[in-house]
C-alpha cells in the first residue's frame, strides 16, 4: 500500500518482514510442537539473580529513568567482568555503554560509525539483524561465508582479506558464532586484527556466547596487538545468565567510540531496564563455579541433542560454542530447509529455523537446519524421539 504514490516503507528495510525467530516461534505455539527453533533457555537463571531484580524493585532502585550510560554499579561490573576473565582494563566511567540487549548495541554501534555507501563485512549465515542494522545504516553488506568442513566450519582468510576494499569501513565479527557454533581461533583472530590494522578498519564484534564456549577458548579481538582502540565489543546478561527478556547488554571500547555508540543509543531507547542492571550488576560477580557450571550442563546438552540428531539421520555440524546445532537434511532425502522448516511441526512436533534466511546466496545454506539445545534435557530427549520417525516416513 502507498501513501501519496510513495510506499509506506522506507526502502532501506524492503525485503525485511517478520524475523524467522518470530514467525517460527509462533508456528510452534499454533501447533504445539516443541520449540527448538529460537534461541531461549526454558529455565530461568540463578535464583539469586532473580531475587537481586526483585529486591531492586521493592527498594525502588532503577525503577525511574536510570542514567543514560547505565547505572555506575554495572558498568563497573562490566569493566570487572574484562578484566577477571580476560585481562582487559576499561574505565567504567568512559569506556562502558550500558544497552537494550545486544541487539540494540549493534544497531547503536552500526548507525554511529556506518556512512551511507560504507561496506560492511559480516560472516555468512548471520544473525539476522545484522543485516537489518547495517541497512538502516546506509551501509553496504558484504558477506564472507563460513563453509562446512569436516564436523563443523572455517573461516577462507584468503577470502575475508579479499572482501575488503577502498569502501569498506568495518567488519562486523561474531565469535562464538550463530548459528554455526564456530569459535574462531586465537590463529584467526591474530589475522583478522592485522588485517584491521593494516587496512585501518573498525572492528563490532559480538560476543553475547563468550561463556558458551565447550571447545577450545573465546578471544576477545580488543586483545590483539592494536586492535583495543579500533574494536567495539558487545556482549549480554542474556546468554550468560539465561535472562533473555531482561535485554541488557553492554559496549566496551575506546572513548571516542563509546561517545560515538552513545550518541545512536541515546535516541533509540535511551535508557532501560533500570531494576535489571542492578540485577546484572550482581549477576557478574558470581564464583568462576557458576560459569563452569553452565559450559558443562549446556555441554551436555549439546552431546545430548547432537546424538539425537545423528541417530535421526540428519548429519550434524557439531558446535565449539553457543546455544545451536546446525545440521544437514540431504541424508534425510529433502533438500529444502525452509519447506522442511515449515511442515516439520505437522510432521512430527518439533520447531527448527531454515538457515538459508542468514545467507545472502540462499543455496549456500539451502539444506542446513538449525536447532537449539537450551532446553531442558527431557524435552531434547522427547524432540529427539520424534525427530526418528523422520527416517520412518
């Protein structure tokens, strides 16, 4: 429909509609099946945190406008935070940006630092929203895509040095990496940082699954020789703490791109969550047993889910980090992931997402599926039970 023979729609968001966590999701609830399509835990996180939210409300902590940069409490939890597991100094007062989850830390950051006509490098399949944000930005996408291999995927170096020309303005980096899972190695890493600073390039990296890691190590890129003074790191209590409607997450970086995020991000939401930051706040401090705890329960879920899965017959991409499994449904005798998507509830109970709406070349991911394994281990074991008679059909 058009207004005044103009479409309704800024054109910089055509071809954007429902997200597919959205549309799957509800697909899930129409049917009943069991929902391993979006990435949310069903059980809450530490009691203890829960009661910190609570507590805050009740003594009326956050409950009006918080400060525009976060209350003091989480920035310096979140300056802790980087320092106690990775050795990284940030000042809280100059060098942390509290935000609406991840997901508006990225737009935030896109919108600040991305000039109309700027191309943007992001690894393929991507999250959805990236490609959004760097829309409403202006900018240019330009994907370098991670390629199966072996039981899981790797990043062509040759070909994200490749990607990069005179436009470019940064790369947008995720690590662990959804939906494939990947963790990129301290090798990586290294490359991608000379390659910053050798092309004097900008660096938004997302790292909301940094504790989500069951093979091998996450590395911040801030770490790199270089790289703390061109890098834009993003993470959320939402993945870490299983609080995935509390939207709070955080910017770590340099001054002058902390006042560049924060001048976006004060005209987005401005503030919020204010009762939750107090939460976080505590959240961050709790004992190293607790992020062990998680990495080796969502572990074992991953094993769980992943035995399921191959006994199902799908071949299976098995994950280094993050909450998903990415799979392949050529051994299943089907070739469409979103045709396989969609009838999946009706045939027998159980929601996953296509992972060809995270390409830009929809036949690169035309047979992988995702699914998630943040969820009780009951209902992995019933999922994978009905995932069987896939094979009998």
């Amino acid at each position: 429909m058009s207004r005044m023979g103009r479409p309704l729609l800024n054109r910089r968001l055509e071809g954007f509609g429902t997200t597919i966590f959205a549309e799957m999701s509800a697909l899930a609830v129409r049917t009943g099946a069991i929902n391993l399509g979006q990435g949310f835990p069903d059980t809450d996180g530490p009691a203890e945190v829960r009661e910190a939210a609570v507590r805050a409300l009740r003594e009326g902590h956050g409950n009006q406008y918080p400060p525009g940069p976060g209350i003091p409490e989480l920035r310096r939890a979140v300056a802790a935070h980087q320092r106690r597991f990775y050795e990284l100094e940030y000042d809280p007062d100059r060098e942390v940006l509290v935000t609406a989850g991840a997901t508006e830390a990225i737009a935030a950051s896109l919108l600040a630092l991305v000039e109309p006509g700027d191309e943007v490098i992001a690894l393929e399949p991507y999250y959805d929203s990236y490609a959004a944000c760097i829309a409403m930005a202006g900018g240019t996408r330009v994907p370098v895509t991670l390629r199966p291999n072996g039981d899981g995927y790797v990043l062509d170096l040759d070909e994200l040095r490749a990607a990069v020309t005179g436009r470019t303005r940064l790369i947008l980096l995720n690590t662990p990496h959804n939906p494939t899972g990947t963790v990129l190695t301290r090798a990586e890493l290294a490359a991608i940082a000379e390659l910053a600073v050798e092309r004097d390039l900008l660096v938004v990296t997302d790292e909301v699954y940094e504790h989500l890691v069951f093979d091998g190590e996450h590395h911040p890129l801030a770490g790199f020789p270089g790289m703390r003074g061109r890098t834009v790191s993003i993470s959320s209590a939402g993945k870490t703490f299983s609080f995935t409607g509390w939207k709070v997450g955080w910017v770590t970086a340099a001054p002058e791109l902390i006042t560049a995020v924060r001048t976006a991000k004060q005209f987005l939401t401005y503030v919020s969550a204010g009762p939750f930051q107090y939460a976080v706040a505590e959240a961050l401090s709790l004992d190293d047993s607790y992020f062990r705890s998680l990495r080796a329960d969502l572990r074992g879920k991953r094993d769980l889910l992943a035995a399921g899965l191959e006994e199902a017959g799908f071949r299976v991409y098995r994950p280094a980090g993050t909450y998903f499994i990415t799979t392949d449904i050529r051994p299943l005798g089907e070739d469409d992931g979103i045709a396989f998507c969609l009838g999946l509830p009706e045939r027998c109970g159980v929601v996953a997402v296509p992972t060809a709406v995270f390409y830009d070349d929809k036949d690169a991911g035309r047979s992988i599926v995702r699914f998630a394994f943040c969820k009780q281990d009951d209902v992995l074991r019933e999922a994978a039970s009905r995932l069987k008679g896939l094979r009998a059909g």
